[in-house]
C-alpha cells in the first residue's frame, strides 16, 4: 500500500507554521486542505486533548460564522498527533491567502471569555475535556511566534 501524502512530509524538519496539505478538485469546485501546525513534532510536547478540543470547538465556531469564509468552510479539525488541525475550505488557496483569516480566528480564540460553544452534555460527546485557559494561551502563543511573523519557511513544507 502507498503512503498517503502526510506521511510523506519529513516532520523532522517540519516547524509550526501554515501549510497546503494538499488540494482535491471535487466537481467544479477546489478544496484546499491546510495543515495548521502549532507545536514542532517529536521536538515539543503535543497538545493536550482539553485545549485541542476547546480549540476546535472554538475555531469551528468562529469560521462557520466569518463573513467571508463562513460558506467556504469545510472542515476545522484537530490532528491524531495533537500537533495541530486541518482546516479544508472551498477554492484554491495558497497559505499566505488565509493568514489574515487565521490571525483573526486565533485573536479571537486568545480573548475568548464566554461559556465555550457546544460544551454541554446535549451538544458534544465529551462535554467535559476543556481546557480555557490552556487553549487560549496556545492560541497566543502561535498567534505571536508564529502568525505574526511568519516566514516562507513556515509556508511551505519542508523538502
């Protein structure tokens, strides 16, 4: 059996940054699927499940409700390794496209103070594992060393 292409990525020498994972032509329409990657893998700790699933929980709420990108997103979601999500949205997109995008949702993220959206028995199937405060202190974490400086090396995986 082959490789499915995000084994493929040397995640030796991948560092946090935006990535294009890929793109897949579905009818007329191009789906970009970005790799958000916020620690360095097998050189940081990974995330922790409660502020990966307070992050999602967030980053959906704030991108299936966004001006623009609102109808344009697919998908937010974390990895298995916990080293960062995916983010498929509708059309074709290079990683300094959404940059503005992603320093908005994860500003918004940094500030968040209210109840987290979905956590309730009746609404998530894990209502329990959050984590505020851890997931907003990763949310400026990557937002500022980062986001707000990146750099080509953070936008194209390495070879």
């Amino acid at each position: 059996m082959e490789k499915i292409t995000s084994f493929t990525i040397n995640h030796l020498k991948l560092l946090p940054g935006v990535y294009v994972s890929r793109k897949d032509k579905v009818g007329n329409t191009m789906i970009t699927t970005f790799d958000l990657r916020m620690t360095r893998p097998n050189c940081e700790p990974v995330m922790n499940t409660a502020e990966v699933h307070t992050l999602e929980h967030l980053g959906a709420t704030f991108l299936r409700n966004h001006e623009t990108f609102g109808n344009k997103t697919i998908y937010f979601g974390p990895m298995g390794c916990r080293t960062g999500f995916y983010l498929l949205l509708a059309g074709d997109y290079e990683s300094r496209d959404i940059l503005p995008l992603l320093k908005e949702m994860f500003m918004f993220m940094a500030e968040y103070e209210d109840e987290i959206p979905g956590a309730s028995a009746r609404d998530c199937g894990n209502y329990l594992d959050m984590n505020l405060p851890m997931a907003r202190y990763l949310a400026v974490k990557f937002k500022t060393e980062v986001l707000d400086q990146i750099s080509d090396e953070r936008l194209v995986y390495p070879k």
